[in-house]
C-alpha cells in the first residue's frame, strides 16, 4: 500500500496538470477561429493589430482573452512584439497558436494583406476542429473498448470478493498467484496503450 501510494502521489499531481492544460489548450483552440475573425474585422475596420487583440482580450472569455491581454500588456510594456508572439507559442503548446504566429511573423517581414491572412487561418482551424471532431466520435468505440478493459478484472475481483472470498484468496496464497496477477496487469497497461496508439490520430 506503501509503494502504491508512493507511486500516486509521484504520478498523480503530473497527471492533473496534464488534463488540465490539455483541457485549457483545447478551449484555446476552438476559441481561436472566432478570435480571428474579430481581429480580421478589426484590421477592416481600421485598427492596429494590438488594438485589434485587444478587443478580443475584452469581448472574449479565457483561456484566450487572458492570452492575448498578456500579449498586449507585454509589448506595451517595451517588449518587441515578435518576441512577444514566441512567448506566447511557448507559453501555450499549442500548434495552432504557432501556425498563427508563424503568419503573423512573416507577415510583418513580407508584407500582404493580414486581414485575409487570418482569414485563411481561422478556416483552416475550423476545419482541423471539425476533423478532429469527426475522429474523435469515430474512435469513440476503442475508448469504450479500453473501459471496459481497465474495469472489467476489478469488477470481476470485486464480485468474487463478495461471493466467494476463499476461490478469490487462492490467488495471493501461491507465488504463482501473484506472477499470473502481476502478467495480468502489465497486460492491461499494454492493451491500454496499444488501444490508445490505435485512437490517437494526428491532424
């Protein structure tokens, strides 16, 4: 139970952080096209582009007004904006967010016309979303698959605990209990990541 714990405790504080921010740069993402458009319609209408951004950073709810309202007070504060846009592909991981600043950069190098520029980008994030979408409902069964796999053996364990607790005991009385056991876990860990490499496709 000690090592159990120990190991928990080890692992389980990188595990939130992780559903967390895999949480907020989703949120971020799907934000995004939207952000554009605001900011596409800005740059139209005659603003800057800081001023553009920060009218998202008022209009817009987090992740991405907290994102773009850093932007904004960084380079006021005297940090060049391209150093500024790295900061933020840094801070948030997020492929999107380099693709839009990876335009933004050459943009402000070459020249054109920024306002279709965003334009194209937020299309091509919507459809990268809309895609993803459409993976994400198709893999839907291998999930359930891994579920179901994960709580089957404990479910199991579990029901023989209450209806026959010497059949069940037999197992961690011989060392070869504990060696079948022991397969039988590493077995799930491997069927789990086999079934989660199988699901995980990249747009």
């Amino acid at each position: 139970m000690a090592l159990l714990g120990g190991v928990a405790g080890f692992r389980l504080p990188h595990m939130v952080v992780d559903i967390k921010k895999s949480k907020r740069k989703e949120a971020l993402t799907n934000q995004l096209p939207e952000a554009l458009g605001i900011i596409a319609s800005g740059l139209r209408a005659g603003f800057s582009f800081p001023q553009a951004l920060a009218v998202v950073s008022r209009e817009m709810d987090p992740p991405i007004s907290e994102e773009f309202f850093r932007v904004i007070r960084e380079n006021r504060l005297g940090k060049p904006m391209e150093l500024v846009l790295h900061d933020l592909t840094r801070r948030t991981d997020s492929d999107d967010i380099n693709l839009l600043v990876t335009a933004l950069l050459i943009q402000r190098q070459v020249g054109g016309n920024l306002a279709e520029i965003l334009d194209n980008i937020s299309h091509t994030i919507r459809e990268r979303v809309r895609i993803k979408g459409e993976i994400k409902t198709l893999t839907t069964e291998g999930r359930i698959s891994a579920v179901i796999i994960v709580l089957l053996p404990f479910a199991l364990a579990s029901f023989l605990l209450v209806s026959n607790r010497e059949y069940l005991f037999v197992l961690f009385q011989d060392p070869l209990g504990w060696l079948m056991v022991g397969m039988a876990l590493l077995m799930q860990v491997v069927g789990i990541f086999v079934i989660r490499k199988i699901i995980d496709i990249e747009v």
